[in-house]
C-alpha cells in the first residue's frame, strides 16, 4: 500500500498501485507526448497498447482503477511516480478496436509545463511502456486496418496544412475520397483480370470473343481518370505548398517595399541606389485564405556588376519556376528595354502587373502596358504605392479571384498532392498504355493480364495493399513524435 499525496507533497489518501506486470503480446505497448512540448494550458500523454490501461493503472490514482472502469470514460487523480505525486491530471480511457489504434489507448491530460509533461511520460515509461517512434500511433492504425496508407499519409498533410485550401484537400483525402476513386479504378481492372483468366482456365465455359472492345474501353477510362488526377496534381502542390510568386521589375522599382508591405516586416533593404538587391529574398505570407511564397528578386537589368548579374540569372530562373509573377513598373518613369525585356519574359506565366509609386506623377498609362502585352490583355494592372501602403486591397482581391474563381480551380474536387502516389500513377498509367498496345495488336489475352496486373498493383501500393515493411517504415518515419 503506498499513499497518494497532493501537488504540494501532503499524504491525502492511500492508493493501491497495481503490481508490475508482463504480456504475452509481441507488439509493446507504447506512449509519447502528443501535444507540443511548450509551455501552455494543456499536455497529452499518449499510450496505446495491449497493456495501455494496466500500465496507466500503475501510475494513476484515482477514486476508481482504470482496469475496472468502462471505455470511453473519464477520471480525475494524480499521476504518481516512485511514491512522488507529479501532477493532478484527467484520464480518458479508450478500450480498442474503438480507437485510434483499434488497441486500448489511454490519455493522460495535464498541466501543460515542459518539466512536467516530461515527469509524466518518464514515469509512464518506467512502468512498462515503450518510447512511440514517430508516426507509430497512426501506423498501428494502417496495421490494424482503421485506415488506409493513403489515409494515414494524409494525417501529417492535415497537421502541415498552412491554409484553409491545404487543409480540405488533406481532409478529403483522409475522410477517403482518394481511397475510394483508387478502389473503383482497381475493381475496373480486377473484374477484366478475373474475365481473361476464367477463360483461359475453362475456355469451354468462358469465351472472350468479342471482348477485346470491352478491356480497351475499361484501360480508356481507367487512363482518363488517372490522368485527371494527375492533371490536378500541380494545384495540389499548390494547395500543399502554397503560391510560389515572384517580384520581378528592373531596379529600384519598389519590389523590396512592395515585398515588406506585404510581409508587414523591414525584411528586405529599402534605398534609393539600384541593385540593393542582390540575392533572393523570401517570406510566407497569408492573404485571405491563400498562402503565397513570396519571393524578392535582384533588379532585372543588363549589368557588368559580377555579383549583380548573378542575381539577376538567379531571378530568372526563379521566374521561370514561379507559379505567379508580379511584376513591379515604376509608374513615374517611362518604359525602356529592360522593363520590355520582362514583357517578353512573363508570356507564359499567370501575371499582375502593379505599377507602383502611383502617389507620384504617372509617365505610363494602361495603354501603353496593353501595347506591350501583345495578345495577353486579360493580365490584371493595378496602381499601389508601397511606400504608402495604397492599392493592397484591390491586389488581395485581385489574387482571390485568380486562384480562387479563375484560372486555378479551388473546388472540392480531389488534388494528389503526395509524391509517392503521383509516382504510382505515372507506374500504372504506363501498365495501361501497354494494355492498349497489346489489345490494338491483338497480341493473346495473357499479355493484357500482365499489365493489368501491374496498373492494379501499382495503385493497390496507393492505398497499401501489399506494400513493403520498408516503406511503411519510411512513410512514418516523417510523423512528428505522438502522432
């Protein structure tokens, strides 16, 4: 019998900690921290396991033992450790498969100090629990069949997610939109595969005749639907990452005010000499709902400076990468070759054009722009002075309407925004191309099998369907610890 004592180290009440024991289960039950180690309101403490409760048993005391209470429950007590009372806490008690991990999971909710937290989950550990690796939590999950890989992987874009767009396509992904589209795809396939080999095996029973116009068609649809997917998976990047946009404009411009404007910071260095700006410059920035990469760049010039010029190739090439330019024309000074040299440069990107210092006396008008444009006048032009900070509201708008309305489609339709599935998509549109090949040179149905078989693997590999322990292991291993 040991005795529980308060936060202030005073003997309260005796409390009966349960006796060390052990488990036939080959997987250990682990525990981590899930919530930020920082100080705040609230910590968690996270176990799961087949021994998750008897282990909570051993350092939690409480008017009731958690081994005897029902699941889903909650209980105030203290966390004791070595006859020390480290925190009052509140327990929630889970018992699998309704859980996260489909085990018994406990979670201990206490003070949010980083000295604290740690006690806690020093204590959990030496009463038999093992350290959680990151990502473990939820690839039990995917082991024990709650979800999917496809799903799982969406759980760490759901808490990277960095805008309101990021977060509803990692949530559509992980409520299984993807899964599902994935599935039907495979069901396509799979109902052809079971055909030709059903007829191979019992041609008496089973005749492909005529047949070859049915797999074509199944390969058609099941191509036009993964490239749809993988048409969309440049606004998924977008979505994921946000819009990468560059600065452009001869020097002196305002591009390095327009940038702090922005940014509401003195990032970049503000003078009236040219070329102060030698190097890239980059700030993420929230505007509505959008997340923009902004991106500050060398003035666009001819130049015998070495180190200018190699910032000005360096903003070249990260025009050439950039998702939306904007370019920046000083409004009091008249166009000259560098300014048309930037036209010439932007014809195949989304562009906004500012002409900036507009509180001074305007050189240059719309049409002259227009002039320069050529066949793009559909490009906004919009007057600011970022000196005064004039103009921001209508290039807000302006932004929401491009990539919100227009040209890039934020609906709630499905974007890939994972590497990995892109990759499979490409391996099985490849599979599928050579099904087409094979039925257009009416080549024997076992050929198409193949292939089939491959597309069908590929995506399975999507959504986890007999995927190595080396990638699983892999896939975790990016998950923040507690997760």
């Amino acid at each position: 019998m040991e005795t529980e004592k308060n936060v202030q180290g005073n003997v309260t009440a005796p409390c009966e900690v349960p006796a060390k024991g052990s488990s036939e289960s080959m997987e250990p039950t682990i525990a981590a921290i899930a919530t930020a180690l920082s100080p705040s309101g609230l910590s968690i403490i996270r176990l799961s396991g087949v021994d998750a409760v008897e282990i909570a048993d051993r350092v939690f005391c409480g008017s009731t033992s958690l081994s005897e209470a029902p699941s889903h429950t909650i209980h105030y007590g203290h966390i004791v450790d070595r006859e020390e009372v480290i925190d009052e806490v509140m327990v929630l008690l889970m018992r699998g498969p309704k859980s996260y991990t489909r085990e018994d999971t406990v979670e201990i909710d206490c003070h949010g100090g980083v000295y604290v937290t740690r006690r806690i989950l020093e204590a959990v550990l030496h009463a038999g629990a093992a350290l959680a690796a990151p990502g473990e939590f939820t690839k039990r999950a995917f082991l024990n069949g709650r979800i999917d890989l496809s799903e799982a992987e969406a759980v760490i874009d759901v808490i990277n997610s960095q805008n309101d767009f990021a977060l509803r396509s990692s949530l559509s992904q992980l409520s299984g939109k993807l899964s599902g589209r994935i599935r039907s795809i495979r069901d396509l396939l799979l109902n052809d595969m079971a055909m030709i080999e059903s007829a191979l095996d019992d041609p008496e029973h089973f005749s492909l005749e005529g047949m070859n116009e049915t797999f074509l068609s199944h390969a058609d649809q099941a191509t036009q639907e993964l490239k749809e997917l993988k048409r969309r998976s440049g606004q998924g990047r977008i979505l994921k990452e946000g819009i990468r946009t560059v600065i452009v404009g001869k020097p002196n411009v305002g591009k390095s005010s327009l940038l702090n404007l922005l940014s509401g910071t003195d990032r970049a260095i503000v003078t009236d000499q040219e070329g102060t700006t030698r190097d890239i410059l980059e700030e993420h920035i929230r505007i509505g709902s959008l997340t923009l990469n902004l991106i500050d760049t060398a003035g666009i010039r001819e130049t015998e400076d070495i180190v200018e010029k190699i910032g000005v190739e360096r903003a070249k090439e990260v025009m050439s990468q950039a998702d939306l330019v904007l370019f920046v024309i000083d409004i009091s000074l008249d166009l000259d070759d560098n300014d048309r040299k930037i036209f010439s440069m932007i014809s195949e990107k989304n562009t906004i054009i500012i002409l900036n210092k507009s509180d001074l006396e305007h050189k240059i008008t719309k049409e002259e722009i227009l002039q320069n444009l050529k066949d793009q006048t559909n490009i906004p032009i919009l007057n600011m002075s970022a000196r005064f900070d004039a103009g921001t509201d209508e290039l807000e708008e302006t932004l929401m309407q491009l990539f919100s309305e227009g040209k890039i489609d934020y609906d709630q339709e499905l974007f890939v925004t994972n590497e990995r599935h892109l990759a499979l998509i490409d391996e099985a549109l490849s599979s599928l191309a050579m099904v087409r090949e094979s039925i257009q040179n009416e080549l024997p149905e076992d050929f198409y099998t193949i292939d089939l078989m491959n597309a069908y693997s590929a995506l399975g590999s999507i959504i986890g369907e007999a995927v190595e322990e080396d990638l699983v292991n892999r896939i975790f291993e990016k998950f923040c610890m507690g997760k």
